[in-house]
C-alpha cells in the first residue's frame, strides 16, 4: 500500500489559488479526490444545507428558478473547487458518510467508514465535487445531491443523532452557533429582542433566549410578516411585525414597548442587507448586539454606532461555540413546540 501524503492541520495543501492562504480565503481549492492525504476524511455527501444569506442571493439571481438555481451551484463547484457564493462569500454545511479516514486520524478519532455525519465547517473552506444534483428544496435551503466532500484534520464534525430525521439534525445543526452564542449572553431579567424571529435560527434563539431570561424577562420577537409559529409560541412575549431594515420604524416601536429603557440584548438573524442598523438602535447603551446573519457588514455596523453614539459590545456571530451541537439537538429533542415546527418544515414527507 503507497503511503499518504503528509496533509497540512488547516487544509492549505489543498489550496490552489492564491498562494499562502487558507481554504476559506482561498479563490480555488483542489478537489481531485483521487489524491487522499493522511489527515483527511472524505465523505460521500448526500445534502447541502446552503446558509440563508448565500441561498437568497442564488435564488434571486435563478429567478427561483430551480434549473438555473443547480446551474449556478454546480458553476460555483467548478470555479472554486468549493461552494462559497461569490456574492456573500458564505456557504453551509453537509451530511453524508464517511468512505474514507486518512491513516494519520485513525484511531484518534471516533468515526468509521460509513458513519452518518456532518459537517460543522463551512462549505466555504471545503473541498468538495458535485456529480449531481437531484433534488432542490428552494423553502428549506437544502439540495439533495451525489458529490463528495473532504474534513480537513482541524474540521468539526458532528455524527447524526438516531432520534432524529437527517435533514432535521442537518437544518438544526446549521444554527447551532445561535441559541449556543445567546445562552452566554443573556442573563435573568434581560430584554431581548429577536430580529429575524421566525427563521430557523431566530426561533431558536427566542426559545433560548427566554430560558435564560426568566418570566423577569421579556424576549421580543420581531419579523416581517406575521406566522402562527411565532404568533402561538409560548416563549415569546411580545411580537412586533416590522421590516429589519427600516431601523426608525423599529425603534420607535421598541422605544414604546419598553418605556424608553430598549433593549439588554439584541439577536440579529435577518438574512438581507442593510440590517446593521436596526439591531443597534434598538440596543441600550453599554448592551450587546449578536448578528448571526452572513449578509453582516462590519463597515456598515461599526460606523453606524459610531454615527449616532452608540456605545455598545457588538459580536459577529461565530457558527461554533463549544458544546452547540448537542445543546441545539437537545431543544428540539426536549420542545414539542419547536420539535412540530422544524419536523413539518424540514421533514414534510413525513
């Protein structure tokens, strides 16, 4: 048996273009898969979920169409050796099985060929390829295909749960930075205002974000559009319909709702641009802003406190905090409410 090639910790042995850089800086990553090196898992891969922002952007240039939607992620594969929008320089993340652990990680890790997994990196720093794409769910962010996809030794990973239906742990498993980042950041008797609160990142958020407030707490869901999801939900107090991106709007109805004093806490998961504003005028002085949304703009956020003298912690919303796997599993798993409403919008065949 030829002996594997010494892979890189942080996978910049697959990196192509331009020299001295990351995967996920990378314009174009190697994806010859016929080449396996030491630290490497490589994964028959069976779903994308593509994160939100990226999503959004790629069906508004398909015109929803689902033909050019597949037409420009398989371009996107063939230019990058990656899936990362160009436009958001996001991507997702994935689930497949394992067909393949590089000598270097055996037995040091707890994965064997053919177990179920996904992945808790970025599609944006992956190498993957796509043979095929079979099925597009344009409502979910999910699309079906046969390619494959490599973890580079420093990738996170997470093996699928038996309690729960693939894409339901995939969709999960994409957020679970989210309500993992709000459980650190809200304390009892806190305000906290959801921006973006019937998305999938957003009712996890207001669900954890009420276990940590308490009933001395008030967490405020605020949407575009009304739903039943978030109009029933018995951890949200209040629910303000309103666009994300008209911040004056939004402030006077926080302003109103909270006698003057605004918010402790705000939670940003608005997949559009031009949101920045909003969440920070909504945040009293000396609070947090988390924005968990890839269409960020740093620029946009910091300069914008900086204009109207908010003075205020604002944190880019990191996809991984230590132990959110299980903690986001474990709300679906221990909330019927949350369980119904996941299982019928990522499971609807069931």
């Amino acid at each position: 048996m030829s002996k594997q090639p010494k892979g890189d910790p942080f996978g910049a042995h697959r990196v192509l273009e331009p020299a001295n850089t990351l995967p996920q800086a990378a314009t174009k990553l190697d994806n010859d898969f016929s080449k396996h090196y030491d630290n490497e898992i490589l994964c028959n891969v069976d779903i994308l979920n593509i994160d939100a922002a990226s999503f959004t952007v790629i069906k508004e240039r398909a015109a929803n169409d689902e033909k050019k939607i597949a037409e420009i992620m398989l371009d996107i594969v063939a230019t990058q050796g990656k899936h990362q929008n160009p436009w958001t320089g996001s991507g997702g993340m994935f689930i497949g099985r394992v067909a393949k652990i590089g000598d270097a990680l055996k037995g040091k890790i707890d994965l064997k060929v053919g177990d179920a997994i996904a992945s808790l990196v970025s599609l944006s720093l992956t190498p993957l390829s796509i043979e095929q794409i079979k099925t597009i769910h344009p409502d979910n962010d999910q699309v079906e295909i046969t390619g494959q996809a490599i973890l580079f030794e420093s990738g996170l990973w997470a093996k699928l749960p038996d309690d729960l239906p693939a894409p339901l742990s995939l969709a999960i498993l994409d957020v679970a930075g989210a309500p993992a980042q709000v459980k650190k950041l809200v304390k009892p008797g806190d305000t906290v205002a959801v921006i973006g609160a019937a998305g999938k990142s957003g009712l996890l958020c207001c669900y954890q974000a009420k276990q940590n407030c308490g009933p001395d707490g008030m967490v405020i869901a605020i949407d575009q559009q009304a739903t039943a999801e978030t109009e029933d939900a018995p951890f949200i107090d209040h629910l303000i319909i309103q666009a994300a991106d008209h911040p004056l709007q939004l402030w006077h109805c926080i302003d109103r709702l909270t006698d003057g004093k605004l918010c402790d806490v705000v939670i940003s998961c608005v997949s559009r641009d031009n949101c920045e504003m909003g969440a920070i005028m909504l945040t009293r002085q000396h609070g947090t802003v988390y924005f968990f949304s890839m269409a960020t703009s740093f620029t946009k956020a910091a300069l914008g406190a900086e204009g109207i003298g908010k003075d205020i912690e604002m944190i880019i919303g990191n996809g991984y905090c230590q132990g959110h796997a299980e903690l986001a599993l474990n709300i679906i798993r221990h909330d019927p409410y949350l369980r119904n409403i996941y299982r019928r919008r990522y499971c609807p065949q069931e």
